[in-house]
C-alpha cells in the first residue's frame, strides 16, 4: 500500500504536469489515452458487478454506465483524432453527470439543514459551467480542458485534497 502511495505521489503530480504544459499535444492523444482508460475501467467495473453479483443490488445502473463507457473507450480508440469532437461531448456529458451527483448532495444537505451544503454548491457550479462550455465549444475548448485535467490530477494526488466524489 505505501509503495501504491508513493507512485501516486510521483506519478499523478507528473501526469498533470505533462497535462498542463502540453496541453496541445495531449489533446491531440486524447482519443487513445481516455479511449485506453475508458476501456480498462469500463472492463474493471463490468468484471466487479458480475463477480460481486451487484447488478442484483440498486447500484446496477452503474453496470450499464460502465459497459457504455467501455463501448465509448472502444469508439474513441477506432476513429483516433476523428473522434475529438465526439470526445468533447462525451466528457461534456461525464461532467453534468458529476455536476448532477453534486446538487444532489448540495440538496440532500440542504434539506437536512446541514451547514455543509456551501462546497458542494460551489463544486456543482464549477462542474455545470465546465460542462456546458465543453458541450457547446468541444473543439475550442478541449485543450482548456486538458490544463483542467492536469490541475484535477494534481490535486488529487495529495492526501489532504481529496474530492469527495470523483467518478
């Protein structure tokens, strides 16, 4: 566990540093990078619910969410930088995901009159505004994205910095 630690504090503050720097070229990579990832999480998450039986369970709408990313992975790695557009749209999409998950605690707090309800707020305004700019712009504004990802990658590489619901 500490040698996982260790590569994770080297490694992601890397990553979003190459993000961040060379934004443009990789957004250039980024069919093949997120296509790779979509898929291996996608395969991860599919072989989960099936050995744990959770499509039983309420979670099950996370099975298809996660055969659809897989399916999404596959495209994005056929089409190579034809996809960028398509690519724009579907992180668009990821992102009003989060942003849904967010104002749904933002209200669930709320509600139950917990003070806490502020920085989930902020996270959901955040997370819509950046959606709504990548949906609408998704050529224009993917590059600004990928400085984005590498600013989020280096965030959460820290212990003390951890979003409270990634994913």
């Amino acid at each position: 566990m500490n040698r996982i630690l260790k590569v994770k504090s080297i490694l992601f503050p890397s990553l979003g540093l190459i993000c961040i720097l060379f934004s443009d070229r990789v957004t250039l990579l980024l069919p093949y990078l997120l296509g790779s990832a979509m898929v291996l999480v996608g395969t991860l998450m599919v072989v989960s619910y099936f050995k744990e039986k959770k499509f039983f369970e309420k979670q099950a709408d996370e099975l298809a969410y996660s055969i659809m990313m897989f399916i999404m992975g596959v495209a994005f790695l056929l089409k190579g930088s034809n996809s960028l557009k398509a690519l724009g749209i579907t992180w668009a999409i990821i992102g009003i995901r989060k942003a849904s998950k967010s104002l749904n605690v933002t209200i669930r707090q709320f509600f139950c009159r917990n003070n806490n309800c502020v920085i989930p707020m902020i996270e959901f305004f955040v997370r819509i505004t950046l959606a709504l700019l990548l949906l609408f712009n998704p050529i224009e504004k993917i590059s600004n994205h990928v400085i984005i990802l590498g600013l989020e990658i280096i965030a959460v590489s820290f212990p003390f910095c951890n979003i409270s619901h990634s994913g």
